[in-house]
C-alpha cells in the first residue's frame, strides 16, 4: 500500500474514503467499501483474525520514512486507486495540544487498510493551515485538484473544513456540480446503538472486550517489540514476552487476557497465551508492563515484534500475599484461558 502525506505524490486517479478512522472498525469498514469496486468490494466487512493480525510489520511502500518499500510495478496499471484520506496527527490533537492515544496507531492502521483491500494511504497533516482552510475549499483544492477524486465516499456524520463548517451534504453538493459522484454512508448501529471508536474505548477500558471485538470487526491487538522484563516469570515457571508498545497506543483495562500471539511461527500461525496488563503489584511493580505467557513454547523473543490478538478478558489486576499465591493463580489464569481458546487444559506448561 502506497503511503502517502503529499497530495502531490498522492497516486490517481483516486476514489477516496474519507475520515479518520481511528479504529477501523465496522462502521469505517462500510465508508471503506464504496472505494473497493475495482475489488469487487468486501467479500466480508469483518476483518478475520488470522488474516489481519499475523503480519508483524506493514506491507506495503511509501514515501514516508520508516516506512517498507516494494517494487511500484505491482500496483501499475489501475485505472483508479483506492485511497483512504484521513488527518494526521488526529485533529483533537492538534485543537487540544495534548497527545491522544489511539487504537490504531499509523503503522497499525496501515495494516488494517491493508488487508480491507486499500491501495493507498493519505495522511493529510493536520495543522493551522489546514485547520482554518474552508470546508469548500477543502473539496475543490484538495480532494477534486490535488488528488483528482472521481468517487467520494464519507460517513454522514462527518466534518470537515473550518470550524467544522463542512457536512456530508457540503461534499455531496460541491462533488456533485464538478461530476464527482459521492455516497454518503449511514451511521452503523448495533442493537445498542452508533458503533464508535468512543464506544470501542469505553468497552475495552471497562474490560468488556467480548464487546470491544464485536464493534471492531476483529479482536482488539497489541503490537510491539520484545524487550527485557525483570525476568521474574521465569523463577516461578511462567516465562514472558514483554512488549514494548508503540508511546500513542490505546491500552485496555489492566488485567489478565486470553490472547493468540502471531510473528512467531514462520507460517504465520498463532500460538496461544495468557497475557497480563498492569503494575505487577504482588512484586511492587510501578510501572505499566505488557506481558504474555505463550503455552507450549521455548526459545529467545527478544527483539522480536509480535502481535497479540486479545480474545477473552479473564480478571482485573490484582495484588497477592506471597508469590506462591500468584503463582497458583497463574496456574488458574493458564487454565482458563485454554478453556476459552478451547485447548486442552492439561498439563499447564
């Protein structure tokens, strides 16, 4: 997937998805799907696990630093390019001046795009120019000049311009005159209402991950490098990963997850876990750790990048009176979640 800042360097043709899409989730993937017709669209708007969440690293090239790189013959020859438009950093940011932590940081993001079927990401930056350019402007500047837009897809809650001064029915209105046609999406409700990336936060900061999953599409994941831990859950028999997760990363309500670990294997298959999230209070921890325990596995992690699918939440954190007490609850925790990954649950090693 091309990655792009510049609207200069933006490939087009193009036809556009426009927001932020913090998340990717359900009600993003529908806004998405407009943009995919050379594709033939979404065989499915759910994102599956295994498809989603094995690759360690984006795919993909770029423009941007960092950023892997392949050869562009692969893509040559499309009429028109499926972009995702969207702001970086994310506009609350920028207004706020504080940083805001995301559910999928841009590496990630990436890779969720990748796999709708997106063939290019532009990130427009987000700062005071930007900020005070008109809503009409910003249609016929940015999406119909520079990027050459010959389809506009876009939520019909969305936003835009100064001011917030642009609507879906803005965008449809100038779109249209220029011969653009454009499709206004609806909001996404579940039986409980809009699906958000507010709600998707709310869920997993409350630890109710079934429901966090289920407005994402897919199991909420972690991903990062393998660094070294204090090494503590190798004298009591539960060694570790510890993840380093990118500084703007979401995290989820500290306690105790089933999880699938994926960058392991070379064939990309998961292996399965018990992952803990929190301040390790029995051993008087104080800073935040991600640890996951991999059943059924020996062998150096460190420097590795893996990705952690979080799949069931087990427990809240919480503080034991002796490491034998942790240990034993551990041994509980393994159990449990065997039982809800649906493995054998003997022998715990």
């Amino acid at each position: 997937m091309w990655i792009t800042s510049s609207p200069t360097s933006a490939k087009k043709p193009t036809k556009i998805a426009l927001g932020n899409f913090d998340g990717v989730h359900l009600g993003h993937q529908h806004v998405i799907e407009p943009v995919l017709t050379h594709k033939g669209g979404l065989p499915s708007l759910v994102l599956a696990d295994d498809m989603c969440l094995q690759a360690a690293a984006a795919s993909g090239y770029s423009d941007l630093p960092g950023v892997a790189s392949v050869s562009e013959s692969s893509k040559s020859g499309f009429a028109e390019w499926a972009s995702v438009v969207t702001f970086f950093p994310h506009p609350k940011e920028y207004f706020s001046g504080q940083s805001r932590s995301l559910l999928t940081p841009l590496e990630e993001k990436s890779r969720q795009l990748a796999c709708l079927g997106v063939d290019q990401l532009v990130l427009l930056p987000f700062d005071a120019a930007l900020a005070n350019l008109d809503a009409a402007m910003f249609v016929e500047k940015i999406l119909i000049q520079d990027l050459q837009a010959t389809h506009i897809s876009v939520g019909s809650d969305f936003h835009f311009g100064k001011g917030r001064g642009g609507n879906a029915e803005l965008l449809y209105a100038i779109a249209t005159r220029h011969h653009i046609p454009v499709t206004i999406i609806p909001l996404h409700n579940d039986a409980e209402g809009r699906i958000s990336s507010s709600r998707i936060r709310q869920a997993l900061a409350e630890g109710e991950l079934t429901k966090a999953n289920h407005l994402l599409g897919r199991p909420y994941a972690l991903s990062g490098q393998v660094t070294l831990g204090k090494q503590l859950g190798r004298t009591i028999g539960f060694p570790t990963a510890n993840l380093k997760l990118p500084s703007d990363k979401f995290i989820p309500c500290q306690g105790v997850y089933s999880v699938k670990v994926f960058g392991i294997l070379p064939n990309q298959k998961p292996l399965l876990g018990v992952m803990n999230i929190g301040n390790r209070p029995t051993v008087a921890g104080q800073d935040l750790s991600v640890e996951v325990h991999i059943f059924d596995w020996e062998g150096d992690l460190y420097g590795e990048t893996l990705t952690v699918g979080l799949e069931s939440f087990i427990r809240p954190e919480q503080k034991f009176e002796s490491l034998d007490a942790l240990k034993e609850q551990i041994v509980k925790d393994c159990v449990t979640a065997k039982e809800m990954l649906n493995i054998s649950t003997s022998p715990v090693t």
